[in-house]
C-alpha cells in the first residue's frame, strides 16, 4: 500500500487494504518457527501529519499456522498486530542523529535514542506502507509456538509424544561432570 503525503490532510487519512495470503508468507519467509498464513490479513492504518513529520497508527490481524515448538504438532495462532509509527524526512533524522553525537552524554544502550524507538525515515512523497507492516508483524510474532502451556512435548530417547502417552523410556540425564566416576571400580 502506498500513500502520498499530500494527500493527508489535517483530520488525517484513514487507509485499509487487505493483504493477501502469499504476501503474509512472504512477510514471514525465513522465521524460524516455520509460520505460514492460513489466510488474508485485514489491515487498517490512519496517518497524521505532523509538519513534515508522518504518523502511523496501524491495527492488523493475521491468522497463521506452524508447528508446535515442544511437540512439533500443528497450531493455530492468529497474531495481533497494533502499532504506532512516526515517520521523519531522512534529511531531518540525519540532522538529529548528528546533534545527539555532538553532545558530549556518549552513547546509551544502543545506536539510537529512546525517544527514537518508534522513529523510522522517509523521503520523497510517497510512503511505502507494507515494509513497515512486515517488520512490525515480525516482532509480534511469538518466537516460540507452543500447542499449550502444558505441552509435554517428545520423548528424547524414542522420539514419542508425551501428550499422547507416556513411552517408559528411561530419561534421566546424567550430570556430565560426574560421568567419569561410573568407570572407577572399588
């Protein structure tokens, strides 16, 4: 989805799109948890301006499907994806990122300031609104899908899912540090 800052007035810009299955997927290509859609996604954003500045209150839902972290079973999760987005000229972002090194405070936690967390650039007068729903579609994923809290997840010697039954196999793991003294006879 793309939008052109002028057309943004002052009540703002209220845009929804839907995003299909394919584009979720490919949204999601490469995560480690394997997600995959199981269909659409509804996406509603509406932008202010604020001088020259965007912002972005985005809401979105996507159903997806992977398996299960401990037991490997498939799952359903639908992920909610609520965010909110100021966009900068990056001529402006490159000006304040200037002035915070010219202070003599050094660096903090990271390579941006706080107030900075929710800041990303743009440039030119149209904004690309799906790159942005993908990253923040990335970080609202659970990074390890679970079927349940309780999920027993399988068996390390046999391989049995423990939510099915139990298979009896001998799971006791020795402590390493102290499996040199099972040789020593007395």
């Amino acid at each position: 989805m793309r939008v052109n800052i002028d057309e943004i007035k002052e009540a703002g810009l209220r845009r929804s799109w839907d995003v299909t299955r394919e584009q979720v997927d490919e949204m999601v290509a490469g995560e480690r948890a394997g997600y995959r859609a199981r269909g659409p996604a509804h996406v509603e954003a509406k932008l202010d301006k604020i001088e020259r500045r965007v912002r972005i209150d985005g809401h979105a839902k996507a159903e997806l499907s992977a398996a299960c972290g401990r037991c490997l079973g498939p799952i359903s999760i639908d992920v909610p994806v609520d965010f909110e987005v100021t966009l900068v000229p990056s001529n402006e972002y490159g000006d304040e990122a200037r002035d915070a090194k010219d202070s003599n405070t050094g660096p903090t936690a990271g390579s941006f300031a706080l107030d900075q967390a929710e800041e990303d650039t743009y440039s030119g007068k149209v904004i690309e609104l799906d790159p942005i729903l993908r990253e923040q579609l990335l970080l609202a994923l659970p990074g390890y899908p679970v079927c349940g809290e309780g999920c027993k997840g399988l068996c390390p010697v046999c391989g049995a899912n423990l939510n099915d039954r139990e298979c009896g196999c001998d799971r006791h793991v020795p402590d390493p540090r102290w499996a040199g003294l099972k040789n020593v006879k007395l």
